[in-house]
C-alpha cells in the first residue's frame, strides 16, 4: 500500500474505524458470555475461570478492578489477541491488527471508564467517543447488567442492545422457552 497517496490513508482509516468496531463488538459478545456463565464449575474453568469471577466481583464491586495494576486484569486478554495474532499471522493487517490491539486493551479502557482519576488524554479519547465513555458503562452497572457490554468504546451498544431487547421480551413471552 503507498501510503504518499490520499486514497490509501483513507483505507488505513477505514480499515482502523472498522476495526476499532468488530473489537468493541468482540468485548461486548465475550462479556455478555462471561457474566451470563455463573455456573460452580464454569468459575473454576482454566483460563477463563478467573476472569468469570472478576467481572461477576465487579458487578458487585465496581471500585475494586479499577484499584487494580494493568496486568493483573488484562493478561488474559493480551495473551488471547497475540496468541490469535500468530496464529492468523495477520498481525500486520490494519483492520485485524486494530482488533487485537482493542481487545487486549479492554480490560484497561474498561477500568478507566470507573476511574474518577485519569490522565486528560484519556478523557479527551472518552469524550471523543473513541474510549468507552463513563456514562455509556454506568448503563450497564444502572441497570440489570442486560444492556451496553461494549468495554472498548461503546460502538457495538446500538447494534446489540436492540437485539438483547427483543430476545428478552420474547424470552418473557415464552417463544424461545
Ligand atoms: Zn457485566
Ligand atoms: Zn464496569
């Protein structure tokens, strides 16, 4: 790609756009699996276990993640986005190299979204909507943990909160039952 040209950074935008999406998309699937997974036997699971815990404790405690340092909440979520990296070996690629990016990022741009403390850089990023904004997640703690799952930036919320909504009502209903 010959980046001297316009029109190719213009791809590289949309391709990082696009991947800053899927990533916040990914975080939202992945979340709604993890809190929705309570089971006694899927909170020992290797691996993932742990993290199953972590977000039902911070579900109940939402001041404790963000006390904690950056590897104690995202080694799991490094180590998935490199492993995926070079399993794909698409690391160079701009649109899945922003995804693994995002998603080993999560937890942190997570945890900065409950932060009262935070560097300005990072609340210009949340007030450009390029950071989960701290009142887009407050509607997941406001509520009945069913809605804004996004932990990236929030992006994936209008496409996945409308089709929560309606498998829950219908659920209600006992179509799905
Ligand atoms: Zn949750
Ligand atoms: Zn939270």
């Amino acid at each position: 790609m010959d980046l001297a040209d316009g029109t190719a950074w213009a791809g590289v935008l949309a391709q990082v756009a696009s991947g800053w999406l899927v990533a916040d998309l990914i975080t939202a699937l992945v979340h709604l699996t993890l809190d929705k997974l309570w089971g006694t036997r899927c909170q020992h699971w290797p691996f993932v276990g742990r993290i199953i815990r972590e977000f039902h404790e911070h579900h109940d405690s939402p001041e404790l993640m963000p006390t904690r340092g950056f590897w104690a909440s995202s080694t799991e979520t490094v180590a998935a986005s490199l492993l995926a990296v070079g399993l794909a070996f698409l690391g160079l690629h701009w649109l899945w190299g922003t995804v693994f990016l995002g998603t080993a990022l999560c937890q942190e741009v997570h945890k900065y979204a409950h932060r009262r403390q935070r560097p300005g850089w990072i609340t210009g990023l949340q007030a450009g909507g390029l950071l989960l904004r701290p009142q887009t997640h407050a509607g997941h703690h406001d509520g009945d943990f069913n809605r804004n799952f996004g932990i990236l930036n929030g992006w994936s919320n209008p496409l996945l909160n409308p089709a929560l909504a309606l498998g829950e009502r219908l659920f209600r209903r006992g179509k799905l039952s």
